[in-house]
C-alpha cells in the first residue's frame, strides 16, 4: 500500500480499471456460464424424468391393454368352443363360424392398433392353430410356451427376438405375450394357448418422445439388460455394453446415474406390471452445446464493455489525467520561480476552473511582486432566475362556469350539468391546499364523481352513499375513498355480466368514524388480506396515510361479502379539527422518543 502511494496517476488509474472493471467483467462472465450450464443441465434431468414418466404410463397401458385381450379371449364362450371342439364332421363344420367370428375380432385389434404384428390362438386338445397376420416362422415359440405353461395362466412377455416373416420375406424384432388358456368351468384344464406379437419399431414410435432429439436417446430394457426396444433395430435383442446400465435395470426401480468418463447422464424409470425399464442417456457436452447463445452475448458483452472502458479510460486520460499532469508541470514552473507558467483554458468544469485558477494565482503572484496595485477587483456574478408562471386554480373552475353558462345559453342542458359536477369536483379537490376535509365534502365530491361515472356507464353501474347527521363535520383525509372506489369500477365489476352497484356508508362509532365501501363485484382474489394491502398500491397508500396520522388507532381492513364483492372498511378516531389530529401525531411522537 505503501508502494501505491509513490505511483503516478496514470498507474493509479490503469490498475482501478484492472481491478474494478476488467476481472469483475471476466470473474461476472465465468459464473453467468456456469450458472447458465448448471440450470440447463438441471432443466434437462427434469423435462427428461417427466418425459419418462409418460413413456413408462403409455407403455404400460399399451402391454395392460394386450393382457386385456388375452383375457377376452380366456372368456370368450367362442375361443372356448373352438379349442375344445372335436374332429368329428359335424364339429368341423361348427369350426368356420367360430373361425370367422374369432378373426373378425383379431383383425379390429390389428387394425387398430398398428403395434400389433400377428395372433395366433393354438388348441392344446387338438391339432389345430389359427393365426390371424403375416406368415412367419417363431423359432421361440416353444421356449415360451413352456414358461407360459409353468406360468399357469398368467401372462408372459417374452424378450425381444426376431422371427422370420414369409409374407414380406424379411426379418422383423417383435415382443411376445404367451397366456395359457384354461376352461373356465374346469381351471385344471389346459384347453389353449395365445399369442401376441407386437412389432417393436411401430411400438417404439408409438411411445418414444422428442424431449431428447439432439441431446441424447431413450430406450427399453429388461432387468439383464436386454434391450427390448430401441431406435436402432440391429441392437434390439442385444445386451447393452454398459455396466452402469445393467446395473441400474437390475435394481428394478427409477434412479439417475452420472458417468462423468463420458459425460453421460443416465435416467431410468420402472415400467409398472412388466420388468422393464425405460432408460434415457442424455450427453451433457451436447447439452452444453445448447449453451452457445449465452457464451456468445457473454463474449460479446465482454468485448462491448472493454470497448467501452477503453473508450471512458482515453477520455479520462485526455480530459482529466492530461490536466493534471500539466498542471503538475506549471506549478513546478511556478515553484522554480518562472511566473510566466500559464495553463490552456479548454473547459469550465472543475478542472478548467482550476487551471482558471491558476492562472489567476500566477497573474496576481507577477502583481505583487512588480509591486503593482490593483484599484478595482471586478467580481462578476451572473444569475439566472427562471420564473415559473402557475396557473391561478380560481382561473380554471372560473372558465369551466364560463363554459357551463355557453352551454346553457346553446341549449345543451345535459352537457351544461356534467360541466357544472365537473367544476364542483375541481372546486372541492383544491379545498385551499388542506389535506383533511370534512366527510360531508368528501362525500359530495366522489357522489359528483360517480355521477359522471353513472353518465358513462349507463344501467350497468348504481351506487348509493349513506352518512349519519352527527358525522357530517368528522375530517377525514382528502380523496381517500376515490381509490377505493377506482378499484371497484376498473377491477370488481371488470368482465362481470349483472350490474355493478356500490354501497358507502358513513357512521360514528365508540368514539371512531367507520367508512365502508362495498360493492358486488368478483371480490378479491384469495385470503392473505395482508398480503394484497401491501401489493395494492391504492391500500397500501391509504394504510400509510392513516397510520402516519393516527398510528396504531386507526385501521384498514377488508373483507369478503358472503354473496360475493369485497368490503374495505376504514376505520380511525371521529376528530372534528386539524389540531386534534396533530395532538395525536405528538403523543405518538412522544412515545417514540
């Protein structure tokens, strides 16, 4: 610190911009992108858990809704006739009708869910299939239906594999559901089985999403860590090469797993009713890469400001620094004795006034020391004085009565009586400059006030104002119902169909002036009162007024009317006189002290 002294201004200068300017700009930049990452990243983990949660319910509808055909066919009194039926002639040519009936209902299922690859019903009491869809060659039929069998009636889903298709002579992944079919009327006879193939591309399209194109990929797997469905055909039937994969599919529940060798993010989420998982891998580098528009306003934004503060550090160099390093050099001038040092004028800020100054020190130093005196010292002083013209307020609701009577004498009686409310609204708001009115006055002005409102709104607005005798002469605060009543009209009655009608009424209390205004509009929004009295700039003024008058005596409060509308209740001391008031400022004043 000590060091710092000895350093020349421009240094000073130079290393306060550094410091101040430069690396908070960088250090501020740094952060915003990391910020930025991290808020992208955890954006990412949620919209891709909320899109597995999708993925996971349709699947899991689509495979209950398979199960449910299978237990159609389980009781259907016609798949029961037809797996039961002999090879008798007469049972044979019973067969067609139920064939027909039995294929009708398999063709709506494979038109209608396009999923769907084939059905194939096999009696076990007879040498006898039905297969409803494209020829194929099931090499796993077997396998299956042994499980199936052990499985004693409930379903099976098999692993994803490929069967040979002679229709279209290619080979296609498909997942299998096998349900052993027994006699309803006997449960320990095995009477059938059923088959569902479902195509795994079309199943894939059917619940895959778009909340990781570009980012990453979703795909199914079982708890070995099969693949059961993916994007990539040729891996379907495959055991995915990362461990953390298997791993997190052998928990059998949902997790989320960071592989920060390969910045990958893996999420998972059970399927319910099947042991499969839906895995998403999300790339963070390419996340990241969404990330571009921040580092480039961030980038640019660095480079704008430095432009700047370079731009701000030459001109403070050459109309601040410069100055004063010449200014140093004249006063050394000065200080070795040569009063001829003189310093350029350019300016009348502080530096141009100091050099002014200067200047002025030299030329009364040479003065002095010619021994020359000066008679006459010429002190010009200049001041400007901008006259302000403010409009006389008699000379306003003057020209409106002007304007009243022309229109009286034009006829036009209606518009003659609106200037004239209008006028006597003026009139009251100026009230010589007070600030507490009478309640009597205030009331006259907002009745004036609704009246123009009642002009302009028609049959869809009504209001009535009620005041007892004895609190005609209470003051009360100058335009502090006007608010309360702007609320009504402009936010109660907004969008209401049935009219609009407000109710004010005044009366005196145990020893307080009450004020309600009510109306039957659309009320106010939720129950924290407190909360809108504060977010409400028309309440929270009012409040402020009343509690800077009368402190803790005087209250605002609001309520809900049980038929609807809101209810603002204005409650504070019943005080006929200024002074009153200003003895209670006083006490609370003096209570505070």
């Amino acid at each position: 610190m000590r060091m710092f002294r000895y350093w020349s201004l421009k240094w000073k200068f130079f290393s306060v911009f550094f410091v101040c300017v430069f690396l908070p700009i960088l250090l501020f930049g740094t952060l915003i992108y990391q910020k930025a990452n991290e808020a992208v990243q955890l954006q990412t983990v949620k919209s891709t858990e909320a899109a597995l949660d999708k993925v996971a319910e349709n699947l899991s509808s689509t495979m209950q809704s398979i199960e449910d055909i299978t237990s159609y066919l389980i009781f259907s009194e016609d798949m029961r006739a037809y797996l039961q039926a002999g090879s008798s002639p007469d049972q044979i040519n019973s067969l067609y009708p139920l064939e027909h009936r039995i294929t009708g209902f398999a063709v709506f299922h494979l038109t209608s869910k396009p999923y769907l690859h084939s059905i194939t019903v096999r009696s076990l009491l007879e040498s006898r299939e039905l297969h409803i869809g494209p020829s194929l060659q099931d090499t796993q039929k077997q396998k299956y239906e042994a499980l199936a069998k052990k499985a004693d009636g409930s379903p099976v889903w098999s692993e994803s594999y490929s069967i040979q298709s002679y229709s279209y002579e290619n080979v296609e992944h498909v997942v299998s559901l096998y349900r052993l079919i027994k006699d309803i009327n006997n449960v320990n006879r095995r009477i059938g089985m059923a088959t569902i193939r479902l195509n795994t591309k079309r199943l894939y399209q059917l619940v895959k999403t778009d909340a990781l194109d570009g980012v990453g990929e979703l795909f199914i797997v079982d708890t070995h860590g099969r693949i059961v469905l993916h994007p990539d055909e040729n891996l379907i039937g495959t055991k995915n090469e990362n461990s953390l994969v298997t791993e997190m599919a052998d928990e059998r529940t949902s997790a989320i797993r960071k592989q920060s060798t390969q910045q990958q993010l893996y999420i998972t989420k059970q399927i319910p009713g099947i042991d499969w998982n839906v895995v998403a891998r999300v790339d963070q580098a390419k996340v990241a890469t969404g990330l571009s528009g921040v580092v480039n306003i961030t980038q640019v934004m660095f480079i704008v400001t430095m432009a700047l503060g370079i731009l701000a550090l030459i001109g403070f160099y050459y109309t601040t620094l410069r100055p004063i390093q010449l200014l140093t050099a004249q006063t050394k001038r000065v200080g070795a004795g040569d009063l001829s040092a003189k310093m350029p004028v350019r300016s009348n800020d502080e530096i141009g006034q100091m050099s002014q100054w200067f200047n002025h020190m030299t030329s009364q130093l040479r003065l002095l020391i010619d021994h020359k005196y000066v008679m006459e010292i010429k002190n010009r002083e200049a001041e400007l004085q901008l006259l302000q013209n403010q409009i006389n307020p008699h000379f306003l609701y003057n020209t409106l009565d002007m304007i009243r009577w022309n229109a009286r004498l034009e006829n036009a009686l209606g518009t003659s009586k609106l200037i004239e409310q209008l006028s006597k609204m003026f009139r009251i708001s100026l009230s010589r400059g007070k600030t507490w009115i009478s309640i009597k006055d205030e009331l006259d002005y907002n009745g004036l006030y609704l009246t123009l409102q009642k002009k302009r709104l028609g049959r869809s607005f009504s209001y009535t104002i009620f005041y007892e005798h004895t609190a005609a002469q209470a003051l009360v605060g100058k335009q502090s119902l006007q608010p309360l009543i702007e609320n009504s009209i402009q936010h109660g009655f907004k969008l209401r169909k049935k009219p609009g009608h407000l109710y004010i009424r005044c009366f005196q209390e145990e020893g307080n002036l009450v004020i309600d205004v009510m109306d039957n509009g659309k009320g106010f929004e939720g129950e924290d009162f407190e909360k809108l009295k504060k977010s409400g700039y028309a309440l929270k003024n009012l409040e402020e007024r009343l509690q800077l008058a009368f402190k803790g005596h005087a209250s605002l409060s609001l309520k809900k009317l049980e038929d609807g509308g809101a209810w603002v209740r204005i409650r504070h001391p019943f005080v006929t006189s200024e002074e009153k008031i200003e003895i209670f400022m006083k006490e609370e004043e003096a209570n505070d002290s």
